[in-house]
C-alpha cells in the first residue's frame, strides 16, 4: 500500500505484471504459428501435384514398354518369316556337311579333309552367285522402294550387275508395275538443269531410269502378257503427260536432254504410250534418248514394238526415208 496524494493506492503485484505478456510480445508469439500454418498450406498442394505427375510418368512409361515390346515382338516374326522364306525357296540352303562335327583327331580330320575336296566343286558353283543379289531379292519381296533405290544408288557405278540382277528380282514383288513407279517418284517433274552432266543429281536420275529398263527387260515377250492395274496404268500416263509438258515449256522434245528423253522414252514403253503422244514425238524421244544402248530393253516394250511400223510408215509417208531408217538403226530393227 503507498500514499499519493493524500490517498491510499494499493501497489501492483510484480508477479501478476510479469505473468501478463505485453501487445508487442503476445503477436511475436503468434506469427511464426501463423506462418508456419500458412507454409504447410501452400506445401500440401504442390506435394499432391508431384504425385501426380509422377504417376502420369509412370503410366506413360509402361505404355510406351508395352508398345516397344509388342514392335519389338512384330519385328521378329517379320525376321523369322523372312528368313523361313528364303530357306523354303533354297536362298538359304544348310548342307548336311555344315553341320558335321569338328573331327577329334588327325585321322578324322584328314578324312574331313578328303571330303570337302570331293565337295568343292558345288561350293564354288554357289560362290557364282553374289551373296548381295539376296538381298535385292528380299527388297523387291517386301516391295521396299526406298531400300532399294538406296542400294542401286551405291551401287550406280556397276551397272553390268545391276542389269544382270534387277530383273529377275523384280518377278518375286507382289506388283512389279506399281512397285517400279513407286521406285522412280517424281523426279521427272524437276527441270532439265536436273539432268545437265555437271548436276549433282545424276546419280539418282540414273538409278530411276535403271528401274525402268530393268522393268522392261523383266518383261518376256513369250510369257502370256500381265495386264497392268487401270489405276497405275491412269497413274503412269498422267506422269508422262506431266513430264512430256514439263519438256514442251522448257524446250522442244528435239532439243531435249539425253537422260531426260530416255527417261520418258522408257516410261510409255513401260507403261503406255498416252493418245496425246503424235509419232513424231515418239521419234523425237528415240532420237534424242541414244535409244541404242537400251534397244535391247525397248524391244520387250508391249506397247512401242506394235507402233514401231507407224512410226516408220509415217516417216516415209513425209519423204522421210532416212528418218525411218535412222529409226531403224536406233531400235536395233531390220
């Protein structure tokens, strides 16, 4: 108790002072809670969400696993098929003595010996036969235009094999006329700069027009005549109307270039010769094409044999007697 002013005021107990927390430290006390609320709040969200993308991951992962595994599964069956294949038809042949055992002794081995002397004959008969021509064969099997114009193309240089090969493979595609027009694309649409002898694209040009004679040369004029089916006979006549005006923009058919005629000369006589072709235009394209160096091609042709009278009779009816000889000469004709 103290006396102020007269009065009597009782004095503060110290005790019940410091029990009392001030303003200032009662709200120190409760913002870190405040915060740490608000933390956990803003955690709980982005945890939930990481989750979830993690699950999203995993389950994109074990979808693409599956679908790898079931490629993976496919592409074996299509090697095992292959390879079942050319065993049925003797590409890949086994021999007996391939699978002999390794002899023990000196005895054995000289009779091993003796044997693959007696058998050496066959083997150097198989050896003839280049072990890449299999692979030309599965390419036309599968109808694989891409592989194989990537192996004509390396190999654009030996045309003497590519000649000896090609033809014969072409007989084992499903649709040899739709697999050969799928082979040489649009390259015709591009300009005659294309086939200028310094162009960078003479190669692949190359390979194009090698398809198609080889297409022609497949074709044996005492086998019964395989008629084309009406929408690539329609695909391939619009091709050589689109490159016979492609050639009229640039120049006249007379003053095209080599390789340019040659490859139009071949297509219609693979293919068709459409009705907008005159025979003049068709003896501009053996004129120009050096038609004898594929004569022996453009002779199997069953659409430019039986117009080869025409064209001549049309020559001489225009007092073109050396025409139609010269014609003559170019298709290796008496």
């Amino acid at each position: 108790m103290a006396f102020r002013n007269g009065s009597l005021i009782p004095a503060r107990d110290p005790s019940t002072r410091e029990n009392q927390p001030s303003s200032p430290t009662i709200q120190r006390g409760t913002v870190p809670t405040n915060t740490e609320i608000t933390i956990e709040q803003s955690n709980h969200p982005q945890f939930l969400k990481s989750i979830d993308d993690l699950t999203a991951f995993s389950a994109a992962m074990d979808a693409f696993k599956r679908h790898y595994d079931d490629l993976q599964n496919h592409m074996d069956y299509i090697k095992n098929a292959i390879g079942s294949s050319l065993k049925f038809k003797g590409i890949i042949a086994e021999s007996p003595s391939s699978r002999s055992q390794s002899p023990r002794n000196d005895a054995s081995g000289e009779t091993a010996t003796a044997v693959a002397a007696t058998q050496s004959p066959p083997k150097e008969t198989s050896e003839t036969v280049p072990e890449i021509s299999d692979k030309v064969e599965r390419l036309c099997e599968l109808m694989c235009s891409k592989g194989l114009r990537r192996y004509m193309y390396s190999n654009i240089s030996d045309r003497a094999k590519l000649i000896e090969e090609l033809p014969a493979a072409l007989k084992l595609a499903k649709e040899p006329a739709k697999f050969v027009l799928e082979c040489i694309g649009k390259f015709f649409l591009q300009g005659r700069k294309a086939y200028a002898s310094d162009s960078h694209m003479i190669p692949a040009r190359q390979v194009s027009l090698l398809i198609l004679e080889c297409y022609l040369l497949m074709l044996d004029p005492s086998e019964e005549k395989k008629p084309i089916d009406g929408s690539i006979k329609d695909e391939a006549e619009a091709a050589a109307v689109a490159w016979k005006k492609r050639m009229m923009n640039e120049c006249r058919l007379a003053a095209a270039e080599a390789m340019d005629a040659r490859g139009l000369l071949l297509l219609i006589a693979c293919f068709g010769i459409p009705s907008s072709f005159k025979s003049m235009d068709l003896f501009d394209l053996v004129r120009k094409s050096g038609a004898a160096e594929i004569a022996a091609a453009l002779k199997r042709s069953p659409f430019l044999v039986p117009m080869m009278s025409g064209i001549i009779f049309f020559l001489e009816s225009m007092s073109f007697h050396y025409k139609g000889g010269f014609f003559c000469c170019r298709m290796g004709q008496d």
